[in-house]
C-alpha cells in the first residue's frame, strides 16, 4: 500500500498520525524503545517546533495529534531517526530479530509505509481522535483506565509533555 501523503496545502496544520511497525510486529515493549520514540519527540518539540496535543504509544504503533509548521518533514525525519535508533538497539539487544524487517536486498525497514495522516478541521473530530487514542490501551486489555498506561497523554506523570492547543 503505497504511503498517503500531507497536502501541500494543508503541511502546516493539525493532524492524526498513526505510525505502525512493519507487519504489525510487537517492538517498542522491550529493551527502552519507547525512549527511542519519546527522545525523537522530544528533539522536535525543543528545536523543530512541534506541538503534540496527545498520544499513546502501544506495543507495534503510536498514534499522535500534533501540528508542525511542516508535517511531511517531520514524518520523514521522525521515521529516518527513529528507524536509525531502532536498528541499532535491536542489532546490539535482539540481532535475531532483525531479519524480520530486512529485505531481499538487507534493506531494513521497520516502519509501514503508510502514516495514515487525518486533518483536524473541526473541534468535534479532534476530541474523538483524542478519546480513541487514550482509550486504546485499555480497549486492548493493557489498563484499566487511560491514565494507567503510562505511555499517553492521558498519564499526567509520563515524561513526554503534551502541549496546550489553544497556545497555537
């Protein structure tokens, strides 16, 4: 499935993101790779700019709501970086794991292609996409309740700080 692209015209703007592992394998649940993923997010909010409103990172996907005053760069750049960190934190913890995201060529690709990019125009549609992403873990039996899962905006002691919308 070929990736879906950000609108030129819509690059600076609020989106839905969801970012998959490559064949929906369970990935971030070891060896520290949600820091790989909070660090990277981290990076952009201190010196690129974007704003995350929420997220939650589950064991083969993260979804986020975030505006940048350039989306499809930040895609590219958290997908490069983050890939990168990844590569090397399974070479040295799970080497045998590798091969599940190299190709024929020993390319190798952990995210899917596709980011799933959604818009937000309307208060209504970015309050349900905040409700679906911090009742994701405990529609998937993780928690109880959404702020249990410590990887979410909903978890006021996570370390990934979520931004005010209204300061845009």
């Amino acid at each position: 499935m070929p990736s879906i692209r950000v609108p030129k015209q819509f690059n600076t703007s609020v989106y839905f993101l969801t970012f998959s592992i490559k064949n929906l394998y369970y990935l971030f649940d070891r060896q520290y790779r949600w820091n790989i993923l909070t660090d990277s997010l981290k990076y952009c909010q201190t010196k690129k700019g974007l704003k995350i409103f929420g997220f939650v990172f589950m064991l083969n996907h993260i979804h986020l709501i975030i505006f940048s005053n350039d989306i499809a760069g930040f895609i590219r750049d958290f997908k490069r970086f983050t890939a990168k960190k990844l590569h090397e934190n399974i070479q040295s913890t799970e080497p045998n794991v590798l091969g599940l995201f190299s190709d024929e060529s020993g390319t190798y690709e952990f995210w899917a292609k596709t980011n799933m990019p959604k818009l937000i125009e309307t208060q209504d549609f970015f309050e349900q996409k905040m409700q679906y992403i911090h009742n994701n873990p405990v529609k998937k039996n993780y928690v109880m309740r959404p702020e249990d899962w410590y990887w979410s905006s909903a978890n006021p002691s996570c370390e990934l700080r979520v931004d005010d919308i209204y300061g845009l």
